[in-house]
C-alpha cells in the first residue's frame, strides 16, 4: 500500500518539479547571534530557499549545512524573531545577526491542525502570547484573554477563586445551546464550563484545572476561514493553545518561579448600622400607619447591638504560586518539564482554591523521516467552597442582608444555628455559619495526554498520527451540620444533618489523522494541504449519594447516615466522526486561496440529520508585495482579506433527537413513564460567517494594525420549542429561530520608542459586536433571568433585541408630593401591571477591550494594562432588596436608602420607604444602571538583575518583580462592581447584580530564576 | 446513502467503528418506538400510567382548598399570592401543572390504550382487560378533574401530536359522557379487590368515582346507590381515630390512596404546608376546626406560638407529612366521603332523619370524632350540616371548591371570605401558555380572565 502511494506521488512530483535534481555541494558554517544582547541563539532554523534542504543552530548557536551551489540564498528562522535571508555567495562561513521580531508578520501560528506564518493568514485569528499574561496571577485560561484579544469579551462571573467566567468570542450565537468557545490544547478538545452546580450560581471552572504557565501562546479563530476545519463544534469560536515544549539543540534551562502576595475585595458596598437602619424601619412602619414599637422596633433596644457583618465574613486571602521547569533539546530529542503549586485564599471565610500541576512533553526524532513524542498534565485541585449569591444562606450574599441588630455569636461565643430564639429567623441564616460550618469541598483530577507519531513519506508529505484523552475526575464531598440552614432548618431534609457524596468523570478521547502535503513550484505557486479524519468519543459517568438524619456532627459521611434515601449513578456515551480538509494556495506570496471544509458526524442529532457539512472560503491579498507599492518604504505589509463559511453549534444534551421513556417509580414499584417527544430532523445549530479584514504593517513594523468586520447569522437555533400540553409533553427539542451578530474589531500594536535601552510600546484592541435576536418561532413572550414582582422576569428574549435584554417597569422617577414611584403606564389602561413591563436596557457593551503599555529600560519594566467595556447595562437587582422602600424589614438596606424621599418637595431618586408596601420596589428601570468602567486590571514592574551579579551565584537570570491586579476601576456603577454575573453562564440573564461577590484585588510579589 | 459511504471510508482510516462513535446504547431510557411492544412492558408502563395520574393530586388539592376559603397566604412565591388573595390569573403555574397532569395522565392511558392491542403474546387477557380498565378509568378521572376545574376542556383519545397539539374545547356534557364511558368499562373489567391495597384500582374504586360522579351530576338515587356499595362491601372501615387519617398512609378506610416512598416523594404538598408554610389555614377554617362539631378532627392543623405575628395565625396543616414520617401520601377516595355522599344524596331525597337517613350517615362521622350530635332535621339545615361535615372531615383534600360551586353555595360563601372574589373563580382559566401555543384554543378563555 505504502508502495503504491509512495509511486503515484513521486510521479505527481515528477511531472511537477523537473527542475530539482539534487546534487552534491558545498558546506556552509557559521554562527546565529540575537542582535538585541549579542548571545548566541540555538534552535534556529537555516533552509536553503526553495528547497526542504534545512539544518538548526546547536546549543551555541552554531551550524553547518551543505547547499547545492553558490548562488544558494539561507532563509534564518526562529518563532519571535524577524526572518532573514542571506545570500551565500562565495562565502563558506556565513554568521547571521537576527533582530527580534516587531511586527509578528514571520511569526508561526498555529491554525487549527496545521500552522502557518502570520502573513500568509487569510482568516481571523488573534494570537495571545503567554508574556502578555504571565506577570498577572490568573488561575485559568480564559482568564488570561481578558482584554488581551479584539472580539473576545471575557468576564468574571464574581471574585470566587477558581470560579466562572463567561467567554464570548464575537458574540452568542445561542439561546439554549452552549455559547462557550471550543477550546482545544495542542490539539485536543478540553472540558470547559462548570464542574459541578449548586452553589447559587457560582460556578466552578473546569479551565482552572490547567496552568496557565505551561502555555506558550493562544490563538483565537474567530472567522470562518479559520474555524471551519472545527466543524460543527466551531460556532462559537476556536480557542487553541499552545503549551511550552523544548527546542532543539537548546542548553538546558531551569526556571523556578515564585509568587506570594495578598487578595482583598475590590470595594465593599456601603450599608446602614443599626440606628440607621432602625430609624428607617421605623419610619417605615410609620408611614404604613402601624406603631413600630408593636413590631419590637424600639430605640435603645433594637439597635443596642451593631453588627458589621461584612467584617465578619470577608478576609485579606493570602495567594501563593510556586513553579519549577526545565526545557531543553539536542538536535534529537526536545523536552519540557514543569511543576506547579497554587494556593489561594478566597476573601471569604473558609473558602480556598488549590491546585498542583505537573506537566512533561518529549519529542524525539527517531530517524529523519520519523518522529514521535508524547505531553503528559496531570493536575489536582481542591476547591473548598461557600455558598455563593442566589441562595438564601449565601454567604456574601447573606451578610450584606443580615440585621445588624444581631451577632453571629452568643455570650459563649457559639455560632448562632437556625431558629435560634436569639436570632433573626427565616429568612436569614448566620452567615458566619454558612460560611465556617458546612464541609463543601470539589476535588478534581484532570489527566492530558497524548502521544503522536509523524512520519514523512517525502520531503513534505507528512503522515501524523495523534491519540489524546482528557479525563476529569470529580468528587464533591459536602456535610452541613445542624448549624446551617440546610442541615438544620429544612423539614424536608429532617434537621439532623445533610451530606452528599457525588462524583463524575468526563473522559473525551481523540485520535486525529493528518495528512499534509506543501510545495512550491517555479517559485511562484505554493499549495499547502491537509486532509484528516478524527474521532472524538466522550464518556460521561456520575454518580451520587445522599445521607440524611445523621446522629450528630461529629459524623459527617454518609455511612452515618440514618437515611440514605437518593443515589443515583448514569453513564452516557456521546461522540464525533469527521473528515476535514484545508488546501491553500498563494501565487508569489501575493495572492492567496484558503478553502477550508468539515464533514462532521455526531450522535447528537437525529438519522435524518446526523451529518453535517461546514465549509468555508477566504482570499487575501498583500498588496504591498505588488510592484506599485514597492517604494513605499514606511509601509512592511498590508493586506486585505475576506472569509465565508458555514460553522456549527452541537453542544446540547445527549439524545434529544429521541422519544424516550424513563425509569418512574409508583408505591415503591418501578416502571415506566414517558421523558421526551422524538424529532428526528433535529440538527445542528448553523451560523453563517463573513468577515474582511486589513491587516497593515508600517515603519519597519513599529505601527501594525489589523482592522476586522464581520456579519454572522445564526440559524436553526437549538430550541426546546414550547408545545401545547394536550400532546402530553411541555415542549420538543427543535430548530427554530436567528440570531444575528455584527461587527468590528480593530487591534494597534506600536513601538513608540526603542532607542538607547528604553522601550515602549502600546497594544490596543477595541471590539464592537451587536448581537440581535432575529426570529423566533413562538409568538409568547420568552422570559428569562429571576422572577420579580411587578414584572414577570428580570430577563426576555425579543426578535429585534440583544440577547440580555433586561425587562421591567420604565421608572420615570418619584413624585416629589407623594413619595411613591412613578412608573411609565405602557398600555394606558389606568393601573400598573405586569402588562406594563418593557425593554429597560441591555448587559451587552456597545465596545469593550483593553490597552496595555509596556517600558523597559536597562532592567526594569513596567506594564500597565487597563481593561474597559463601554455601553453595558447591569441589572442591580441587590437593590431590589438593599433599597427596598420598606416591602421587607428582614434585610438591612444599603446606604443609597439615606437618600429617600421623606417629605413634600423632596426631589430624589429613592422613593418613600413604606412597610409591607411592595408597589415601590417593583421591578424597574430604577436598578438598571450603566454598567460601563474601566479597569487596571494590572500594573507590574519588574527588574532583571544585571548578568554580571547573577553569574556570580552562578545563575544565569534573576527577576524580581511587584504585581497588582484589579487596582482601580472607574466607573458610575453604584454597587461594588460592575464586572459580574449572578447567573454564571446564562446568555439569557448575563450582568445581573444580585449580592454578589465582587472581583477580588491581588497585590504580591514575585521572583523568577534562571540556572 | 451518501452518509454511509463516508461512514465507511472513515472507518477504514481511524480503525474505529463509525456505529459505536455515532450511535451509542442509551442507558436509563427506552426508545418511544420500543415501549409496549412485548408484555414485558406491560407491567412497567402500568406503573407510569399510575405515576402519571398521582402528579396531578396534589393539584387536585390545591384547586379544591387553595381557591376556596380554607387557607391563607404566607410565603413568598405569587402563584400562591394568587391564590390567598383571589386573583388568580392566566399565567399561575399552578394552573398550568393542574392542565399538565390531566393530559400526561390522558398521554399514558391512550398510549396504553393503542399499544397494548398490538400486543399479541405473553399477557394474560385477564391482565390485558385489568390494565385496559385501569386506563380507562384513570383517564375518566383525569378528565373528571380537568371539567370541574376548568369547564369545557379538549377532550383527548390518541397519542397523535398533530392531533392533540390543535385541538378545541369540548362541551363538557360531552366530556362527562367521555368520563363515564371510561368509568363503566373499567367497573366490568377490574377485579373485585385489589389485590395489593388501596394505591391500585378495584371496581370499589370505581363504585367510589361513580357515587361521586352522580353526586355532582345531582343523580341523588344512583349516587346513594354507589355509595352503599362501598359502604356494604365490608372492605373498607372507619378508623377510630382521626388522628390517623392525619397522620397515616393506608388507613383501614382508604379506598383509593396515591403512594409516595421516600425515594420519589416530591414533597409537593408538605413543602407548601409546613416546610416553607407557603398557605396556612385561614382564621375561618381554624375556627370551623376547633369547634366543637368537628371534635377530633382538629388534629388536620396544629399550632404554635413562635409562629403566631402579624399575618400568621400560628397554625400549620399537619396532613401532609415527609415520606420517613410516613404520611406523604394523597387519597382520592375514601370511606367517610362515602357517608357524606350517601347523606347528601338521601338528604336531596328527603331521606333527613331515622334508620337510612342523612343524619344516620353524619352520625358515624361526628361519633368517630367524638363530636357533638347533629341536631339539624329540616332538609335545608341538612344539607348545611352536611356541607359543614364535608369541610371538617376533607379539610385540605381537595373538595372544598368543587364542594362549594356544585351545590351553588360558592358566590355567598366566598364573597362573604374575600373582597375580590368573583364568580369568574367557579371555573380556572385555561393556562394563558395554552392559548398562545393551541391555535384551536385562541380567544377560547374563560370568561373573566
């Protein structure tokens, strides 16, 4: 078989390339050095031009190539810096001076199952290299892209370690299906997404289980050029990263890195003490026409106690990071090792996020034409956690609504339990409890691994073979004694205690087969291809047990339970069949072709539609290489392209294509009972993309832009589809519906000043997307988000609106007579009702992005990145409890509240405070806030112990360096933060403020050293 | 075609089965195509046509106590609000479960009643006939539910989605004919007894749902009729104590008793009474439970003074427990609502006083609740004894509203009870979602809402 291939292919390249013969010539030496330090630079690549004739440098730097004739040209290049060509010549010792590379445009990216150099793109894609983010202590991924890359909106659900994000990449595209991107490392799709639920929508991060500093670099595909080869998984944008792996003939380098430093809640929100607060009950009750002092709200007695219950339940985190690598190569065999630790303290009582991490990658060179090698992460994280903000006994959220007139201790300094005569009852839990008192620790092991075998038939015919499995193992250990509001008020769960024991394994296996093939002919026509089948089978199990009536605290497993009455355990398999395919070509590198296409198959979807085909097609062309332009000498590059393609959007449950009976019990008897209408043609959700874009290099690379717009449209949107329940069913899985995402992105990198050992430069990234919802295929209303008084939900979904629409009441203000609120009567019908509600704004930023600044000078640097989004809406739903207007007296009331309306003629925002009275606090434009700010999100500065100091403790680097994230925000936002999101993870209902835990600050301090 | 061909090209290259990737086995679930095609299932779907009809007694519940004068709000969810307030709208989910479980209930039995014909070998026609009529009968009583709850309501016979995602409203004379159809075949073809207790159907049970039937068709004779046959049938007795009817599953006197264990009990209805305290007992029916006419039966609600301040009265209803302390389950029927349809029905007759009279049938009730004697004798003061015995002996089981509309007593009762009442509330609205999504249902509300 081999044979015959190896025949029909030498022919192809016979007929094609009869001017190469390969003949004997002269050995060239010689010697690479960096221009900027003058030390040599191993692992250099040398080929001779239009040939697969190459060599790379040895550990010093050195090397030796035989070229077939004099007039050879050597082509130098090495991933950051500037490629260069060098005409031999008669010279038989050639030594190359290589200068760092400014403008990226010869950097190699990587792109999807191949790579290619930045110029020759002809799609979307951002990169992300890890110096952008490696000073700033981010405990995942994603949330290293955080202002970092136009057309990526990154936003921290809360200041939870190890917690949520949402990542966006130009946009949802979904209403029901998963809007997170793929994210795909070193070629394998991970988990991403929360691990585990049921902490009142803090989620956990399955992306927190993988070190950020084994990433050498990310690249996000956000068009369909780009993404097209992920099919059916692509919609929603390609995160690929890179880990670190060893050069070739590189000396071998450790690197041992230390972080320690200090978290602290960015801003606390301001709330009333206890005569404040009984003042304002009291006028409350007052106006409600009741006597306050019948109601046990009495001067001098009431508030005789003040609890500060913030103080209570926040601390100063300590955070701490320990890593140690080694990389390194001979011409054979190249190797990278790491270990890592991480510790963090959240600023909540008792909650921390740990993690160790180890990682090894080896490839090796067996012969010239194979090669093989294989990664290894493993990882461990503990995550102890609290109760987060949509849940009664939250934590935060529950010390921002205590009484102050209560303490979370008795005279014998014993926490207060529920239902304690000497403690405010339902619905407030101690939160000091809640948070001290409950055993909720998610203990994750994640193994990476993979191994690979490439072999190549011809020069450039390469054969590569990939099997990768990425299994995540869970277990949730929780125990709430009879301290806490669910082991000791619920009747339901019988007061004696309340554990659970779950776990879970996602197991994803891959085996990708590539094959790729390049050449250049007559030097002028490049046609690079790639074909490859992969398959992904993933493996879900879960399992679960719960333990009731346990006789004490002093038992918390559920062995010693009294009751173990629900366990449940299920496996499900799930899986992807796919052939892809990508053929480039560029004609004298100025005009260049990509067509890229995936044949996906998924078990996910119906027989009628279990396959599905997404293809794309981009051209670019360099008009700088064109003859007309070539004395334009400020301008190194300028390029434009176009995309057009078709991705998809699997990401649903699995089998929902079927009509399915499950298991139902009756009187302690099993049987069977109807789960689910079939709808065989249920398939892919569809998103159409077309994007242009300019990328543009001047002054020697000192000023490059790259200017990006695109118009998506997303259709056959995955829907649980409402039907009439007289079918026996609520709803069937369908496709109905679009949404629409437009808009533009422009990234400006520039160095300003690179002379005489200083250096600064500037990265800019801004992002504008307008997301629509186009078409739906239901006419009632579909509300999301919380339930509300006054207005059905927090949240709608509406054709003509952004996904995230906040809905509600139109506040037009206070009467100044009255004190009441004013509200907009929508239907004119004389009365305020639910009828009345409308759009009252949107959580999607009209523009958002980050710029950062570099200086370094003789040692020193200094980075300063800020962070901004412009034009969002947050919904300040705490408000709705915080500045009630007397609906409740169980909750304390921020601050804001000093501001209400008390008398005639008070002009004033916040209406009259009235007992019991709820038509003040209906749900209204009056939480909806402007949700704009801007962040530094990190100042570092660093300083590079100068050599001559370093090597006398026989190292060859120090850096110290001081780091300080999230410092300051500016914004009109009148809770603590703007950057949240109560429901981790909707779409629906993002930037919902409800109690919840704002961004933490990290200041710290940190060393790295080089052996 | 064009799928399988690649399907095999891909399996040649990656060495991996393209069926084993694709379409992997389901577990814990049965492909819809699959169900009912052999006898095996028989027994199993027997047990989700059951399980499908018990999710709708607790609504059965709320509607009979939440919408007339037994409970008051306490808690924070609206549909409740709704409810403790009389103003129940179009958009209450408890309307929606309600409207929910009569056709998921009507779901099951059609499938039952399509499939188990195919069924050719394996089953007994005894089984076949038993399961047949259990069908039958849970579908009547469905839809017996469904038209005193909401009036005219679609009346549904096939599984067919086409069908039954556009269909209208019918009469409810039409409905009930539907019902009792449904009602007389089961009565042929169930056993005499069940022979595994009262949370499986007999022909007593279907006696039982046809005194009650006649008894809200106003057929006194035949509601008296079926109502001596439970009575006489010697299987069913009064228990001594009504503390436990309170507090037990599965007395002596039930009839017919939904089962819940502590593996699939929802909670539903403990939850709202005595978890969260959602509805408690309004002051009326504290005052009606505590006298001295209801005696014993008192022992429905229970009090507490840590909870009596501002609106709450203290009082909590205890006939709802968890599963461990073993009362979560919900009866349809039983014996003492045979004595009081009996009553009732020889009251309507003129039957008032003496050996096989109304006040003969009270009596058994007020002794066992060591109450005082019923001193009523004209026919109008009667039938108020009656109505007064019905609310202390099937207080938060689900009669009270329904009780009150059929003997036409719901205006006075009810206006006196709350401000907002109106005679809209006789019926509920048909779930606005239904509106919206059956075009046979558009401007097809009830009037009022």
């Amino acid at each position: 078989m081999r044979k015959f291939y190896s025949v029909i292919i030498w022919s192809v390249l016979l007929t094609i390339l009869p001017g190469y013969l390969w003949a004997q010539g002269q050995r060239i030496t010689g010697r690479v050095t960096s221009a900027q330090d003058g030390q040599t630079l191993p692992g250099v690549n040398i080929v001779v031009k239009g040939t697969t004739n190459g060599v790379s440098t040895d550990a010093n730097g050195a090397y030796s190539i035989v070229i077939p004739n004099g007039n050879a040209t050597l082509v130098f290049t090495s991933i950051g810096l500037n490629t260069q060509e060098v005409a031999v010549g008669n010279r038989s010792v050639v030594n190359v001076i290589m200068q760092e590379a400014l403008n990226e445009l010869s950097q190699v990216v990587v792109t999807g199952y191949n790579t290619t150099q930045r110029k020759d793109i002809t799609g979307s894609i951002a990169s992300i290299s890890s110096e952008k983010f490696k000073d700033i202590p981010v405990t995942s991924l994603d949330q290293a892209l955080q202002g970092q890359a136009a057309g990526v909106q990154v936003t921290q659900s809360s200041g939870t370690p190890g917690g949520g994000l949402t990542v966006r990449v130009r946009g949802n595209t979904s209403i029901s299906a998963s809007n997170r991107p793929l994210f795909i490392v070193d070629g394998v799709q991970v988990q991403n997404g929360s691990l585990t639920t049921g902490y009142g929508g803090q989620n956990d991060n399955a992306l927190a289980l993988l070190n950020p500093n084994d990433i050498e670099s990310i690249q996000v595909l956000k068009d369909a050029s780009a993404k097209a080869i992920y099919g059916s998984r692509a919609a929603n944008g390609v995160v690929l990263i890179t880990t670190k792996r060893g050069k070739a003939n590189q000396k071998t380098t450790i690197t041992a890195d230390v972080q320690r430093g200090l978290t602290d809640i960015v801003k606390r929100p301001s709330l009333l003490n206890s005569t404040q607060l009984l003042d304002l009950q009291r006028e409350a009750v007052t106006n409600a026409g009741q006597d306050p002092d019948k109601l046990g709200l009495i001067k001098g007695v009431t508030d005789g106690v003040n609890t500060n219950w913030l103080d209570m339940i926040l601390r100063k985190g300590v955070y701490q990071q320990y890593q140690v690598s080694a990389q390194g190569g001979t011409d054979r065999t190249r190797f990278y090792l790491s270990g890592n630790y991480r510790d963090e303290e959240g600023v909540l009582l008792n909650n921390r996020f740990s993690r160790m991490s180890g990682t090894m990658t080896i490839d090796h060179n067996a012969t010239a034409k194979l090669s093989f090698g294989s990664n290894i992460t493993v990882s461990r994280a503990v995550n102890k956690r609290v109760l987060g903000d949509n849940a009664l006994n939250g934590v935060y959220s529950g010390a921002t609504r205590s009484l102050p007139y209560y303490a979370p201790y008795n005279e014998q300094g014993q926490l207060y339990g529920p239902s304690d005569a000497n403690y405010a009852g339902f619905p407030n839990f101690n939160p000091v409890g809640e948070a001290v008192l409950p055993r909720q620790n998610v203990l994750t092991t994640k193994m990476l691994g993979g191994v690979y075998v490439q072999y190549e038939f011809l020069p450039n015919l390469r054969f590569r073979s990939k099997a990768s499995i990425d299994y995540n193992s869970i277990i949730e250990d929780i125990y709430d004694p009879t301290g806490t509001a669910v082991g000791g008020y619920d009747t339901s769960v019988g007061q004696q205690g309340y554990g659970e024991y779950n776990t879970s394994l996602a197991a994803t296996f891959t085996s990708t087969n590539t094959l790729t093939y390049n050449t250049l002919i007559n030097e002028k026509h490049r046609i690079s291809a790639l074909g490859g089948v992969e398959v992904i089978k993933r493996t879900n199990r879960s399992g679960s047990t719960i333990g009731k009536y346990f006789p004490s605290n002093d038992f918390t497993y559920i062995t010693s339970a009294g009751v173990v009455n629900a366990g449940s355990s299920a496996l499900v398999y799930s899986g992807l069949f796919s052939g892809f395919g990508e053929v480039k070509y560029d004609y004298k590198e100025k005009y260049l072709v990509t067509a890229t296409g995936r044949y996906d198959g998924s078990s996910r979807f119906g027989p009628n539609r279990q396959f599905g085909f997404f293809p794309s097609g981009s051209v670019a062309w360099r008009i700088s290489e064109e003859e007309f332009l070539s004395k334009t000498s400020f301008l190194n590059d300028l390029k434009v392209r176009a995309s057009y393609g078709f991705t998809g959007n699997e990401q649903i449950g699995n089998f929902l294509f079927l009509g399915t009976w499950a298991a139902t019990t009756y009187s302690g008897s099993s049987g069977l009972g109807p789960a689910a209408l079939a709808n065989p043609n249920l398939q892919w959700e569809r998103t159409r993309e077309a994007n242009v874009g300019i990328d543009a290099s001047f002054f020697n690379g000192r000023l490059s832009a790259t200017l990006d717009a695109y118009d998506n449209l997303t259709d056959k949107l995955l829907f649980n589809q409402p039907i009439p329940l007289t079918s026996g069913f609520g709803a069937v899985q369908g496709n109905i519906g679009k949404i629409s995402n437009k808009g533009i992105e422009l990234t400006i990198t520039t160095v300003n000043i690179d002379s005489k050992g200083l250096r600064w430069s500037t990265d800019l990234n801004l992002s504008r997307n307008e997301n629509k919802v186009v078409e739906l295929a239901t006419t009632e209303p579909l509300f999301a988000g919380y339930q509300a008084s006054g207005a059905t939900a927090t949240n709608v979904v509406l054709p003509g609106q952004p996904l995230g629409t906040f809905w509600g009441l139109k506040f037009l203000g206070v009467d100044p007579a009255t004190g009441n609120a004013i509200y907009d009567d929508k239907n004119g019908d004389g009365r305020i009702t639910p009828d009345d509600a409308q759009v009252i704004g949107n959580a999607q930023p009209k523009l958002f992005g980050g710029f950062t600044n570099r200086l370094s000078y003789k040692g020193f640097d200094l980075s300063v990145f800020f962070q901004f989004s412009y034009g969002n809406h947050v919904m300040n739903l705490t408000k709705q409890t915080s500045v009630n207007t007397g609906s409740s007296l169980n909750f304390n009331q921020s601050t804001d509240a000093l501001k209400r309306w008390q008398k005639e003629g008070d002009i004033t925002s916040v209406p009259r405070y009235i007992y019991e009275n709820t038509y003040n606090n209906y749900l209204s434009s009056r939480f909806v806030e402007d949700g704009s700010y801007v962040r530094l999100k990190n100042v570092t500065l660093g300083y590079n112990v100068p050599k001559t100091w370093v090597s006398k403790v026989k190292l060859s680097g120090i850096r110290v360096f001081a780091s300080a994230t999230n410092i300051w925000t500016f914004t009109k936002y009148s809770g603590p933060d703007p950057e949240l999101s109560t429901l981790d993870g909707s779409t629906t209902a993002q930037g919902i403020d409800f109690n919840t835990l704002p961004q933490v600050k990290n200041m710290m301090v940190g060393l790295t050293a080089t052996f | 075609m064009k799928s399988y061909i690649t399907c095999f090209i891909l399996t040649l290259t990656v060495l991996t089965s393209c069926k084993d990737v694709l379409e992997p086995t389901p577990y814990d679930i049965r492909i819809d195509d699959l169900t009912l095609k052999t006898a095996a299932d028989a027994p199993l779907v027997r047990i989700g046509l059951y399980s499908a009809f018990r999710a709708m007694t607790s609504s059965v519940v709320i509607a009979g106590d939440f919408t007339a004068d037994n409970i008051k709000h306490n808690g924070t969810f609206t549909s409740y609000q709704e409810f403790g307030t009389k103003q129940i709208t179009s958009t209450n989910a408890d309307v929606a479960t309600f409207w929910a479980g009569v056709y998921q209930t009507n779901y099951v039995a059609n499938f039952i009643l399509e499939r188990l014909p195919n069924v050719v070998s394996g089953i007994t026609s005894d089984s076949r006939k038993t399961l047949t009529a259990e069908a039958r009968f849970l579908r009547g009583l469905a839809n017996f539910y469904g038209v005193y709850t909401f009036g005219d309501i679609p009346l549904v016979t096939t599984t067919d989605q086409a069908t039954n995602r556009n269909i209208a409203r019918s009469p409810k004379a039409t409905v009930l004919a539907a019902v009792l159809a449904d009602y007389q075949a089961a009565l042929a073809d169930l056993p005499d007894d069940s022979s595994t207790g009262a949370a499986y159907l007999s022909k007593r049970v279907v006696q039982a749902a046809l005194a009650r039937y006649y008894l809200y068709q106003k057929n006194w004779a035949q509601a008296e009729t079926y109502a001596t046959q439970v009575i006489s049938s010697g299987k069913f007795t009064l228990v001594p104590d009504y503390n436990t009817i309170v507090n037990v599953n599965f007395t002596a006197e039930s009839i017919f008793e939904v089962g819940y264990t502590q593996n699939d009990d929802p909670g539903t209805l403990n939850t709202l009474f005595v978890s969260r305290r959602e509805v408690i007992p309004s002051d009326q029916i504290v005052i009606a439970l505590n006298s001295t006419e209801s005696g014993t039966r008192v022992a429905t609600i229970a009090f507490n003074v840590a909870q009596q301040q501002g609106n709450d009265n203290g009082w909590t209803v205890k006939k709802y427990g968890t599963a461990i302390e073993g009362n979560a389950n919900i009866v349809v029927f039983r014996l003492a609502e045979m004595y009081l349809i009996r009553a009732e029905a020889r009251a309507q007759l003129g039957k008032l006083v003496g050996a096989n009279s109304a006040v003969e049938d009270l009596t058994v009730l007020r002794t066992r609740a060591k109450a005082v004697a019923v001193t009523a004798a004209a026919q109008a003061d009667v039938l108020l004894a009656i109505e007064r015995e019905r609310q202390y002996e099937l207080a938060f089981e689900g009669h009270r509203w329904y009780d009150l509309v059929r003997t036409g007593r719901a205006q006075a009762v009810m206006s006196a009870f709350s401000p907002n009442w109106s005679s809209r509330f006789e019926v509920w609205p048909i779930p606005q979602s239904e509106i919206l999504r059956n075009p046979a249902l558009q401007g097809a509300q009830n009037p009022g809402y």
